[in-house]
C-alpha cells in the first residue's frame, strides 16, 4: 500500500530539472515571459529569436502542469521540421532531457506524463479535441485566422495562456484581431514588438544591406516587426479609422448588390453591399471560401442572402458556365468584365468622396485591402495577383451599382499611387529611440521565473 502526499507540480520533474536553469533572454524575450495575459504576441523582427523563446515559454507552462496538454503549431510542415520542432527538441529533449519525440505520433511524450501535440495550420482539423494548458503558434502571420479561434477554444476550459511568435507578413487579422484590441487596452492581450538587432547573435552587416536594399516599408515590417501598409497601396485613402463603421440593421428600402469572383484552387469570394439613399455603399457581408465547386458555393450564397431581396449579383464575365449554375440556384447574376485600371479609378473615387465604407468584424475584407497594392515588376498598370479575390468581387458590385446612382460620381482623375523603389535612410541606432541592452538573463525553476 502507498503512503504519503501524491506527488504533484515540482515533484513531478525529473530530478535534473529540480535544479535552477538558466537560459540567456533579450528584454524582449524576458518581457513576454513575464507576461500574465491570456494572449502574448511576439511580433518582432526576422532573426530576433522568437522560435528560439517558443520551447522556453513552454517549459513555464510545462512546470505548472506536468502532466498538462500542450499545443504547438506551424504554419505549415515544411517550418514545423525545418525550424519549430528543431528548437523544441533542442531544449527540451537534449537539454533538459524532459521528454522523447514520438514521430509515428507527432507527439512529444514528456516523463512528467504529459504531451505536446504538434500540428500545422494545413490540417485544422486535427487541432481540436483537446483541452490544452497552453498553446504556441509560431508564425501565425502566415496562418489563417480559424487557427488562431482554434487556439482561443483549446485553451478556453482551462482559461490557459497562449503564445504567438511572428513576423508581420501584412495586415491581416493578427493586425485586426491581436495588435488592435491590445492597442485598444482589451484586457488579455499583450504585444511585445521588438527589432531583429535586439538578439545579439543577429549580424549588423546583413540589417545594413536590408536597409539599403529593401523598400523602407518592407524593412520596417520584416526588421523592426512593426505593421506598415506596403508603399503602392491601390486603395490607399481607405482609412479604417473613417471607412470602417459599426455594423447596422439595413433599411428594407436599401438596395442590395453582390460581387462574385469565381475560384477553385483560389479562392471564391462573394461581397455584398447596401446602396443608402444619400449613395453611400456599405460592404456587409463576405465570403471566401477555397476548394469547392461553382455548385457547392452557389448554394451557400444563396443560403447566406435567404430573406433578403438581391436586386443583382455581378460576377465575371470570363465564367459562362459558373454563371449558368448560380443562376440556377436562385441568385439574379449578371456578368461583368470592367476595365482594370479605370474601374479601380472609380472605386478610388468612392473612397475619396466618402461614398464607399465596410462593416466592422469582416477580418478577410480588412486583410485584403490593407495588403492590395500596385504589381513592382508591372509598374503601375495592374494589381499584383494574390490576395486579391475580395477586392475583384467588390469592384464588380461597385460598378454594377454605380447605375443606380442619381446623379452619376465622375470618376476624376485619381491616379494609382507610384511604387517606391528607393527605401528611406534609416539608421539602425535611431531606430529603437532608446539603448536596449543587446542581451538578459533568465533563470527558471519549478518555483517560479526571475530575473539576474
């Protein structure tokens, strides 16, 4: 028969791991330890050690609950091997000697009796299932917001931490979704922001020839890890302070239009918008979906648009077939091929002129408009291809709604905003505003975190 307390917590660890240990941290990394959130987000610059803090944070999480559950995703397997997994091992398998990597399982079996379950953000659903004590997401700028909401669910039932170490790749929903509501002051949310120089390791040499190579904007997102809008934006003037609003209850006497831009492979994105009597467009509802036949979202459009009165939805004229389908399920399309160049100068105009605005909480729309720019290597004449299936669909509801307008808006002479080619002096050491040191040291126990 067992005598004594049940052992728990620190007596859980393997005796190696009673021992104070330390690990060498910049302050930036320190201060995303140290952080109490419910969501730390790591947005930092290439290079400045963000993977390498990732196994570190998690053995905090690992000495508060041994034989806890733990979540680890990259974006996709290629990073996982190459970067993610590599630096978890390294810690604490070889280090700390703390668990084993079961590969057959895409487990790390920890000697305390719990798990770290890795996955990537290209298989979501193998994500769920499981009532975590902590979850990292490194690099989810290149994620998908669902994964993050996955994360948010995992650790709900236990009300557990979670960590997100990236670089900025646009403005997506880790600008929307995480930098903003910290911004914000929404409680649970914490952003650590520092540059690629602040890890000590990080060769100057290489910042110099960054900074004198690369678009100042560019520079600024992937080495100091701040969110800027790319030079080139098509639809520049959309501010999210003026074009963004507060969802409202649309008037039954309001048109309603749609854009759809047809996809398989790529994404299909449908936008609706509401034409006020004042001529006032309100984009209110998208939707984006990758991988399903012109049947199969024919009827989820028409599923999402039951009840309203569609007066028309406009759709690319390229797709004769897909048009005949969605025709078929009910919806008033109408194809449409504008010009390039001089619909998007018409869509400037509504934006310029207060015409054009977007509800708030459309995370795809936002992401698209904020990174839509200009094409380097075509000059100015067309958009880049990419993200951009949104801002298509738009554009034709725009156009075809442009009709219903009394009197008519001159497009004017807007011209898209020139790319820029020479990046901007900057200097390295004025890029901080202050001396940071280059390097900290922390000391973790099973008794708690420190500082030296």
């Amino acid at each position: 028969m067992r005598t004594g307390r049940p052992k728990k917590g620190r007596d859980l660890l393997p005796a190696k791991q009673q021992e104070r240990i330390e690990v060498g941290l910049h302050p930036g990394q320190w201060q995303a330890m140290e952080s109490q959130a419910r969501v730390v987000a790591v947005i930092a610059g290439t290079g400045s050690g963000k993977t390498y803090l990732g196994p570190r944070w998690l053995y905090k999480q690992i000495v508060a609950h041994p034989e806890g559950h733990f979540l680890v995703v990259a974006p996709v397997s290629k990073t996982l091997y190459r970067a993610t997994l590599p630096a978890l091992r390294e810690f604490l398998e070889r280090d700390l000697q703390l668990g084993v990597w079961m590969k057959s399982e895409e487990t790390f079996r920890l000697h305390t009796g719990g798990k770290i379950y890795m996955g990537t953000a290209t298989e979501p659903q193998r994500l769920e299932g499981i009532h975590c004590h902590g979850v990292w997401l490194d690099e989810p700028g290149q994620m998908k917001q669902d994964i993050f909401a996955i994360a948010l669910r995992r650790t709900g039932f236990h009300q557990a931490p979670i960590l997100l170490t990236t670089t900025p790749y646009g403005w997506n929903w880790l600008k929307t979704e995480v930098w903003d509501k910290w911004k914000a002051g929404e409680p649970g949310y914490e952003v650590v922001n520092f540059p690629s120089w602040w890890n000590p390791s990080y060769p100057l040499a290489e910042l110099e020839r960054a900074r004198r190579d690369l678009p100042a904007w560019q520079f600024r997102m992937f080495y100091l890890g701040e969110f800027e809008r790319p030079i080139g934006l098509v639809y520049e003037d959309f501010n999210p302070k003026e074009h963004l609003v507060d969802p409202l209850t649309i008037p039954q006497g309001w048109l309603r239009l749609g854009g759809v831009d047809f996809g398989y492979q790529q994404p299909t994105a449908c936008a609706w918008i509401a034409l006020g009597p004042g001529g006032q467009f309100y984009v209110y509802r998208v939707y984006k979906r990758r991988g399903l036949v012109d049947e199969e979202n024919a009827r989820n459009i028409a599923g999402l648009s039951s009840g309203e009165k569609m007066t028309m939805l406009y759709a690319d004229a390229e797709n004769p077939g897909g048009i005949a389908i969605y025709r078929a399920a009910g919806l008033p399309v109408l194809g449409i091929k504008p010009p390039v160049l001089e619909s998007i100068n018409q869509v400037i105009t509504l934006i310029r002129n207060k015409r054009l605005f977007c509800f708030k909480g459309l995370a795809p729309f936002e992401a698209e408009m904020g990174s839509y720019f200009w094409a380097e290597k075509e000059g100015i004449e067309k958009p880049a291809k990419g993200n951009d299936h949104l801002m298509d669909a738009m554009r034709y509801a725009l156009i075809g709604g442009l009709q219903y307008l009394s009197p008519p808006i001159d497009a004017g002479p807007a011209e898209p905003s020139p790319w820029l080619r020479t990046p901007e002096a900057f200097s390295v050491d004025d890029a901080s505003g202050d001396d940071e040191p280059r390097s900290a040291w922390l000391r973790l126990s099973p008794r708690g975190a420190w500082r030296q």
